[in-house]
C-alpha cells in the first residue's frame, strides 16, 4: 500500500509504498534472464510484470512509484531462512539494508540477493520513463549525473541496528518493527526490547484488523474496511502511543 505521514519537521510529509512477496520472485526470475543474455530482457518484454509494479497496478492501493520517496521491500533470504528489509531510495539512488543478524559469511549471502534488486530495478525504471514522471534530471541531480540510468542501485548496510539473539528465530519481527520505526519517520535505534512483547502486539492488531472484516461481513482484503486514520509517534522501539 501506499502511506503519507507527518515527520517532526514542520510542513514536510514522508511518502512510502510497499511491495507484496510475489515482487522478489519476479525480481530474481528477471535476473536470471539478465544474467543468461541482458538483451533479451528488452527484446523479449520480459520486465512487463515488474513495470506493472512501478506503475502501480499491482498493489490494492495502486500507488506509482514516481509519487513516493520511498518502497519498503521484505525479502526472504531462502539460504538463510532469515528476513531483511531493504529500502529503495530514490533520492539517494542507492538501497538501504536493515539486517537483524551479523556472523560470518552472513552477509555474503544477503548482499547477493539484494543486488539482485540493485542491478534490475534501474533497467525496468528506465524503460518505464520513471525518471521523467519522477522529475529526476541525470544531468544535475547530485546521485545520478555521475551514473549511467543502467547502472546498479549502490547497497549500503545500516549499522548499530537492534539485533537479534543468535540462533533466535525472531528476524520477522525485527524486520516489522525496522519498517513500523522508518515509516513514522524514525530511525531504527540500536536499543533492548523484547520481541515477544512485540509479537503480542502485531497479534492483536491483526486480530483487531480480523475482527473488523468479519463485522463488515468481507473476505478479502481489497473489500476491508480501511483502517482510520491516525498520527502516530514512537516513544521508543517498543512502544507506539496513538495521539
């Protein structure tokens, strides 16, 4: 879905859009068809079901991406069985990566899998004239007059993240609570919090999400009510007070 919220700076908003999981296995089926002949990816139209995504018609909330600064991506790492969330910044032309967990060949793994998303996504914005509805100038723009539109997103790994215990399984909820800080507009704050705090709390606002479809007598989600509107702050990485 696409969201707008109020930072702490006076009259500016963040705008964000998500993804569904479905957008990681177009992203690495495209991959592989780059990667055994890059031309054929243009030639053979194959980028069309990642386009729909930049254009909006994948998300029930059909949000295009020139009108966001931001995509929150969940990716799943299968080597790993590990969550991470990476964030597509346009105005920094680069990937953000938010990862629970550091060991030893750990990151190896991850960093292959979100280039895939680095080295593909330009291909398909270019072909889209994403940078023309967006307003990005390659020629004067700070993070792209010295690129080629082509080239790789750059991948940077944030760092003094909250981390998960080792051998937990609890990746999952760090990477929600990594996207509930930095859509509020909020760093994720290296910091102690218990996960099973938090998993109670995402529970019961999924509950309370069930308990509204069944009182509105829908299925799916398209047909849902939508949750009203509210402003959020984020009194720590724990807790979130309504306002």
């Amino acid at each position: 879905m696409g969201r707008t919220v109020r930072t702490n700076e006076p009259n500016k908003s963040y705008k964000y859009s998500t993804i569904d999981y479905n957008f990681i296995n177009v992203i690495r089926s495209l991959n592989d068809v780059y990667s055994m002949d890059a031309q054929n990816l243009k030639d053979g139209g194959q980028e069309h079901h990642l386009m729909e995504y930049i254009n909006g018609f994948r998300m029930h909330a059909v949000v295009p991406w020139h009108t966001v600064e931001d995509i929150f991506i969940s990716v799943n790492i299968k080597k790993k069985h590990h969550w991470v969330l990476a964030v597509l910044s346009f105005s920094e032309r680069c990937i953000f990566l938010y990862d629970s967990y550091e060991s030893s060949g750990h990151y190896a793994v991850v960093l292959a899998e979100i280039e895939k998303i680095a080295k593909i996504i330009p291909l398909c914005l270019q072909a889209c004239d994403f940078y023309v509805k967006k307003g990005i100038d390659h020629q004067s723009h700070p993070r792209y007059k010295d690129k080629e539109s082509s080239d790789m997103f750059d991948v940077l790994l944030q760092d003094d993240l909250p981390q998960q215990p080792s051998e937990s399984l609890d990746c999952g909820v760090f990477m929600v609570m990594y996207a509930e800080c930095l859509s509020y507009g909020h760093k994720a704050i290296a910091s102690e919090f218990d996960p099973n705090t938090l998993r109670t709390r995402y529970a019961a606002l999924l509950w309370d999400y069930g308990i509204r479809k069944q009182e509105a007598n829908v299925i799916s989600d398209v047909e849902a009510p939508v949750r009203p509107a509210r402003q959020s702050r984020i009194t720590s990485v724990t807790e979130v007070v309504d306002v």
